[in-house]
C-alpha cells in the first residue's frame, strides 16, 4: 500500500510536471526534484549542493524580500499556507515567473517550524498572457476615454463601470459616484413629445442581444437638469461563452443638430 501510495504521487508529479521541494529549516537543507532545477535551466547536479540559499540566489531581490515576509507570517501561524510568485533568475540570465506552494508539516513541541514541503510551477506563460491583456485594457480604455463621444459601458447587471469625460458632462456624474450605479440612475431620459420616461438602450440591448440605436426624439436628462436631445447606440459586450457581459453605450449631444433640423422646416 505505501509503494502504491508513493507510485501514485510520483506519476501525479510527473504528469503535471512541477517542482517539489522538502526544506529541513533549522539545518537550511533543501532537497529538490529534478523538475525544479530544470524550470530555470539546469539540472540538478549543477545546483548541488542544495539548500534555502539556492533559491535565494537565484531569487528577484523583491520578490525574495516578499517571500520571506509570507514566509514569517506562515511560521507564526498568521495564515496556514504559502503561496507565492515571484521571479527568479534562469540560467540563461532572463527572469522567469514561478509560483511556490507549500506547508510547514512538522512542528517542534515549543510551535518552532521544523520542516515544510511544497511544489514549484513556472508560471512565465501565464504572466505573458496577463500582461498583454493588461496593456490591451489599458489601450482600449485610453482610446474610449479620449474620443469625443460620450461612452457609458456596464457590466452584466446593468452597473456602470466606466465613463469618459464627455459621458460625464453630458450625463452631469463623475465617474467616481456613477461607479456600480444602475445604468437607468445615471442615463435618464424623456420623451421629447409626452414628457414621459424615455428609452433605456442598455435594457433593449440585454433583451434583444443585439445593437441597437436610441429611439428619436429623446431628451437626457442630466443629474443638475439640463435637458439635451442625444443620438446613441448601445453594443453588447459578449464573453468567450457567447454570454452577454455587458453593454457599451456610445452618444452624443445633438441638440443643434435638432435645432438646425427645424430651423429648415
């Protein structure tokens, strides 16, 4: 049973391809797979011998100093696990992402850490893939902020979650206290004709699913009273699963337009 046991966790370590590390802490000796030395290049005889230094030498100096801050919160029993990630150097001299997990397993009669056992995954793809949806998030808001437009997008609930400048002139709220208001507090708008409540593109949007335009003759009310006729679309905001995450609403003053219009007929 104990050689089936240790069969099993071998062929999971090996099937998920991750570095383990057992640390005897008073002594400082560490004992690694080969998979650990191999995440930054080498093998395991060329880090021989091994110990806590070895990761410290090859550690981000921040990274090290935020390792051992979690690390002193584990040994006082502040938080159970460590989980960390961090750069560490590989052999070729570029940084590489990691991320350690693990626990202290054996304690000594005065609550002293004995021994702590974890694993070790490189995590450098996955810290690519979020900087680059970063930077395209960054981009894409610097872009919508900076259009003359007024841009209003919401989450799946119909929650605002972002404004531009002119969205803000316009709707007569800073950002700052439309933030997870309904879409219907922040964008109110009559009918030009009855006086009556007006159209809520974000709410035909999430019914339809589909993009849709403002109905004419609509007048946005904003939050000091100043009446504008607007024109607008509404787009949804669909998810990797085909599912509405949003609505991105994009419109603009079009009072003079309207006035011009009239001064025609």
């Amino acid at each position: 049973d104990l050689k089936r046991s240790r069969d099993r966790l071998e062929d999971v370590i090996e099937g998920t391809r991750v570095g383990t590390w057992d640390w005897d802490i008073p002594t400082g000796i560490v004992e690694f797979n080969e998979r650990w030395a191999e995440i930054p290049g080498y093998s395991l005889k060329e880090l021989q011998p091994t110990s806590i230094q070895t990761w410290k030498d090859h550690a981000h100096p921040k990274d090290l100093a935020r390792s051992e801050k979690m690390l002193e919160r584990v040994f006082v029993g502040e938080i159970d696990y460590y989980d960390f990630e961090g750069r560490m150097r590989h052999k070729d001299g570029h940084w590489i992402w990691i991320r350690d997990r693990g626990k202290v397993v054996q304690w000594d009669a005065a609550g002293r850490p004995l021994r702590m056992s974890g694993t070790r995954d490189d995590i450098s793809d996955r810290k690519q893939i979020e900087r680059q949806l970063f930077l395209e998030k960054e981009q894409l808001e610097t872009t919508l902020l900076s259009v003359g437009d007024g841009i209003i997008s919401t989450d799946a609930h119909g929650r605002v979650e972002m404004m531009n400048v002119v969205a803000e002139d316009l709707c007569g709220w800073s950002v700052h206290d439309a933030e997870g208001e309904l879409f219907s507090t922040v964008f109110i708008t009559i009918d030009a004709h009855t006086g009556n409540s007006g159209d809520n593109p974000v709410a035909r949007v999430f019914k339809s699913g589909v993009k849709t335009e403002l109905f004419d003759d609509t007048i946005l009310v904003a939050k000091d009273g100043r009446q504008r006729f607007i024109e607008d679309s509404a787009s949804p905001i669909i998810d990797q699963n085909g599912v509405p995450a949003g609505v991105v609403l994009v419109f603009r003053d079009a009072t003079e337009k309207r006035q011009e219009r009239e001064q025609m007929i």
